[in-house]
C-alpha cells in the first residue's frame, strides 16, 4: 500500500484534494483507503475510514478545558500521538486491502512540522510514505512568494524525511502562472533589500531546486494534473524514492 500525507498551509485545498484524487484513483481502478488526522475540521467532503476526532476534537478540548483555539490545536496533536497503536493498527489492517491511503492533515502545516508528536505518526508509516505538499494558487503574486514557497517545501521534505512532491493548488484560479525562478528573476529581489550575500547563498539552493524539483500544477476542481500527479507518485514508489 502506496500512503500519501497531503500536507500544506490552512485552506491550500487538502481536504478537497484527499476527496478528488482519491476519487480519480478508485475511478482508475485502486483501491483506496482515507484518513482524517485533522481534528479541528466540522466537515470532510469524503467518508474517511480513520478518523481522529473519534478520538479528539478541538471543539471538545476548547470547551473541557476552557482553552483557546491555538490551545486546543496543539493539544490535540500531542493526544492524536497517545493513539499512534490504533493509527499503527489501521495501516497494517489497510496494507492487505488497499492500494494508496491518502492522509488528510491538520489545517495548520506548523502543527505538523513544529511538533515531535506529529512528526512521529507520520515515521510510524515511513518508508512506504511520501508527501504531496501543497502551494496554493492564492498565495503566489510575487517571484518572492514562489521562491519562499520552493524553500518551504524542502524545508518540509527536509523535516519529515519522506519523499514529497511539490503541488501549485488550485490551478484553474490562475492557469498562466509563471512556475520557474531565473537567476535574474531572483537577483532582482535583492534590489528590494533582501542582502545580497543572502540571496547568492539562497540562490545556489533554488537553483539546484530548480533543475531538480518539478512543480506540478493542480486543480481538483477539473481534474488537471491528476495524471501528472499520479505519474510522479508512481515513479517515486517504482525507483524508490526521489521524487525529483
Ligand atoms: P484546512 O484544513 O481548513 O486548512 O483547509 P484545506 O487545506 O483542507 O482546504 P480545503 O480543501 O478545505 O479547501 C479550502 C477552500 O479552497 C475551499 O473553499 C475549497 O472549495 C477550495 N478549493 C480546494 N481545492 C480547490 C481547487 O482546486 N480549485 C478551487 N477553485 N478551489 C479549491
């Protein structure tokens, strides 16, 4: 069984994506298998068959322990861990059953990267997990968004240590977008005050991103990109593991 964490800042469309690619694989024939691990979500589009606010939920946190919303989030990973044996359990279950499992995260991508707790789940499947990280097409208006949003990504492979694709999101808001970064493009930021020393030394990084890290455009909306998608996640599974 192929599992793939859909990770990515809040509203950058992981919820929907879980549902719509899902869909697209089990129309392509696989089985496939949902999990929910955002436990502050109300509403899923999808019918997960693990899911975390059986065990915890945010609301339910923010009213026993009359604690505020930030409270709660971070609370609630650190008790999703307690119940890393039943998540341990699914998978093993699903493992003979199912072709992908596609994991639905929490709403905040510091939740997943800040906290050990988090970090953990995801190890618990490590080796047969990768990683779809999301960029949404709503955040990109600058060639300084997009190169943040290229660093973070790797500083996001970097932390989970899993192979990980990077995803522009909701594609059909914005199909011209330009997804490649010059050297002149990037320089030219440096005229904006970013310190130049700065800049050359993320440049040598972007750069080697660039001619490695394929950025892949998707809208679950339409459906494009899913081919692309599913492709690469393919070719991550059959060579082992680099995904660029
Ligand atoms: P949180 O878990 O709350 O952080 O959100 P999320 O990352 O799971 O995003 P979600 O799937 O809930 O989508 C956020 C909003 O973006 C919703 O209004 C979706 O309908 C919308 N959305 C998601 N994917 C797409 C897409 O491909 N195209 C367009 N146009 N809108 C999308």
């Amino acid at each position: 069984m192929r599992t793939i964490f859909v990770l990515g800042p809040a509203g950058s469309g992981k919820t929907t994506l879980t549902h719509k690619f899902g869909k697209y694989l089990e129309e392509a024939g696989f089985k496939v298998t949902y999990i929910n691990l955002d436990a502050a979500v109300e509403h899923l589009s999808y019918e997960p068959d693990f899911d975390i606010r059986n065990y915890v939920t945010v609301t339910k946190l923010m009213s026993e322990h009359e604690i505020g919303p930030n409270t709660a989030l971070i609370k609630s990973v650190e008790i999703m861990a307690k119940y890393k044996e039943e998540l341990v359990k699914f998978f093993s279950n699903a493992e003979l059953i199912y072709d992908y499992a596609i994991v639905d995260t929490p709403g905040q991508l510091e939740l997943v990267l800040f906290h050990e707790s988090a970090v953990e789940i995801i190890k618990t499947v490590k080796g047969r997990a990768c990683g779809i990280f999301l960029i949404p097409t709503d955040l990109l208006k600058t060639i300084r968004d997009l190169a943040f949003l290229k660093l973070l990504a790797l500083a996001v492979r970097y932390r989970l240590d899993i192979p990980l694709v990077t995803v522009l999101s909701k594609a059909d808001l914005a199909r011209e977008m330009k997804l490649e970064i010059t050297e002149e493009d990037f320089y030219s930021l440096a005229l904006d005050g970013v310190e130049m020393d700065l800049t050359t030394e993320l440049w040598s990084v972007l750069r080697k991103l660039e001619k490695r890290q394929r950025i892949i455009k998707v809208s679950s909306v339409t459906g494009e990109g899913f081919d692309d998608l599913h492709t690469i996640l393919y070719e991550i599974y059959c060579t082992c593991g680099d995904l660029t």
